[in-house]
C-alpha cells in the first residue's frame, strides 16, 4: 500500500520542518510494510515569499553579521530536506499527484487548512482535484480562521470529502464540527509522536537561557531577563532568530541543532506554539508571551490539555530563573503525552487499513 502525506514540508520554517517529519517517521513505524513518503509537492507562491522573508533586514535587532548569517537558511533547510525527509518525486498540481497512485493520502499537520492565508492557501489541501478515495486529516490546523469566518465552498466541499478528521487544537475542531456536525478526533501534534536524532550542539556547554520569537515582549521585561542572565552567569541564545543582545549568533541552525538547542537549555521564553511543544519534550522550564490571536488559542489549548498552568508572562512578571526551575511537574506531564500519543497512534491504525 502506498500512503502520501499532504503538508508544508516546503517551508523554511522549524516546526513545519520537524512536524512533517514525525508524521512522517510515526505512520512508517505503524504501518512497517507499507510505503510511506512526504508528497513534495510545492505550492510555488508560498515557498517563494518564505524564502524571500528571510533576506529582510532588520536593523533594530540584527547587523551585517547577523543577516549573512540568517541568509543560509533556505540552503540549510533544502539540505536537510534532501537528507532526512523521504520525499516523492516534486509536483505542483492535483494531477501530479493523483498519477502517483496513492491509496491513502494523509494532509496534515500545520496550517493546511488556514483559508485565510493568502500565501499557504491551496484547494489540494482540502482534497480539491484529488481522485484518491482514501483522503484522511492529521493534526491540520486552520489558523487563524475559524467558524465564524465566511467559509469558501471549496473548504466546506473539500472538508466534507475526507474519510476521517483529527484536530490538535479547537479553532480546527470547531470549524469541522461546523461543517460536518461532528467533532473531530482530538489528537497530539506529530511532535510528540516520534524522536528526534541528537546533533552537536551548535553553543558551548554553558549554562544559558533560549528564546524563540517571543516578540513585543516588553523591554523592561526582556531587561530584566538578560540582567538576570548576566548577574548570575547565564548566556542569552535566539533559536533561529537574531538579536543583537544575544551572546552570540544562532540564527543559522539546521532543524535538530535547533532541536539541541531546547534540549540544553536551563529555561526558555516564546511566544509559538511549537517553542511551547519542545519545551515541553524537552522538560524545559518555560514561559510564554502571546499577543498572536491564534496562537494564544493553540497554545492555550495545548497547556490545558496537559495541565501546565501558569505559564503566561503579565506585566509584572519577575523572572528567577531557580525559584521557576521546578514549576511543572514533568512526571504528571508525561503520563498526559504518554496516554495522548497512544490514542493519536490509535487514531491513525484505525482510519488506515481499519488496523
């Protein structure tokens, strides 16, 4: 049986990158006998203004340095593609990828199904001019659309199609239920649902504190922080991202050194979803700082769901790293993921073959 899977594996961007390939290593490792690949293909507009978004100069937070350094990504990113991804031959269209015979196709994980996205938008997602009967969601995400929005025909059309539907947060749930009448599965991010392999870490072995597009963190805050840092001899590192204040430059990591990245780190601040999970996977302690609508949402979701409170920064936020140390209890944390992940694995046994 051959088994594709429908995503954004094109983007230069670490959780699309790292969720592509979980998916990817979880359905390989549950249907051993199968074939199952990554379908690159590559919605043009979208990949063009990514790859474009990272030659933009930011002179507030980065210099000459830092922006050659940023401008590697692309290639880093296509390297790692070709290396660690088990992609399909390339294609641009439905009809591409109907002639590679596909008994199942899975789309999902990111934000497939974010309609209101100008740049990722594409019907495909949605099953628009796909002739395999089989179509199943994993995990998409709709973003920042939501119920409440004008829904296009292609989407309610397209939604309406697929054999099984899955949602890892409520905006995509809600919008499922919306259009089909019933809720969808609720499933783990594919993050959670495979390892990922070790790399050198790209710092030295140093106590140090990660942040990752924590943005409008307000700067008396963000002060503090580094006074912090400085006072008690804690470096400061961006993961993939640039600012002058760092004590040194991290903007040019391939996906596991970014990955490495958290895995060593004493506390990290972010304000994504996935600068949540892998804090998470990597029993960091952590903090989030949310003014993205969609974002504050998912995130919510995903702390609820693994009963990590207080986790948000307010304005009066005083940051000691040791008193926040052992915040979380990890140990009731995992049995969460553990028992979650299980069912997501489930999930996808059942819907494919009926296994």
């Amino acid at each position: 049986m051959k088994i594709g899977i429908l995503t954004h594996q094109y983007i230069d961007n670490y959780g699309a990158f790292l969720q592509a390939y979980a998916l990817r290593e979880a359905m390989a490792k549950a249907f051993p006998e199968d074939q199952v690949e990554i379908i690159n293909c590559i919605n043009v507009k979208h990949f063009v203004i990514n790859v474009g978004g990272w030659f933009r100069f930011y002179k507030d937070r980065e210099g000459i340095k830092e922006w050659l350094r940023k401008i590697r990504i692309p290639g880093i990113f296509s390297k790692a593609r070709k290396k660690y991804m088990t992609l399909s031959k390339v294609c641009f269209s439905a009809k591409q990828i109907n002639k590679m015979g596909y008994d199942y196709i899975i789309v999902g994980s990111d934000e497939v199904w974010n309609f209101k996205d100008g740049k990722g938008d594409a019907k495909v997602k949605f099953g628009h001019g796909l002739t395999c009967k089989n179509l199943v969601a994993y995990a998409p995400s709709v973003g920042k659309s939501s119920a409440n929005d004008v829904i296009p025909s292609y989407v309610e059309e397209g939604i309406k199609r697929f054999k099984a539907i899955s949602a890892r947060d409520d905006l995509t749930a809600d919008l499922v239920e919306h259009i089909t009448g019933n809720y969808p599965t609720r499933v783990l991010d594919p993050t959670f649902l495979s390892k990922f392999p070790k790399a050198k870490l790209k710092v030295p072995k140093k106590p140090y504190i990660l942040f990752y597009y924590c943005e409008h963190l307000p700067k008396k805050i963000k002060k503090q922080i580094f006074a912090y840092a400085k006072e008690h001899g804690y470096a400061v590192y961006g993961a993939g991202e640039c600012d002058k204040q760092y004590t040194d430059i991290t903007v040019d990591l391939a996906p596991f050194e970014w990955v490495e990245m958290f895995r060593n780190a004493d506390f990290v601040f972010t304000g994504t979803f996935h600068g949540a999970v892998f804090s998470i996977l990597n029993e960091r302690p952590f903090k989030v700082y949310l003014t993205n609508e969609s974002r504050i949402k998912k995130v919510g979701a995903l702390l609820r769901e693994l009963h990590i409170p207080n986790r948000k920064i307010d304005k009066d936020f005083k940051f000691d790293l040791e008193k926040m140390r052992d915040e979380i209890d990890y140990s009731v944390v995992n049995e969460i993921i553990d028992e979650k992940r299980e069912a997501s694995i489930d999930y996808l046994r059942r819907v494919i073959k009926g296994k």
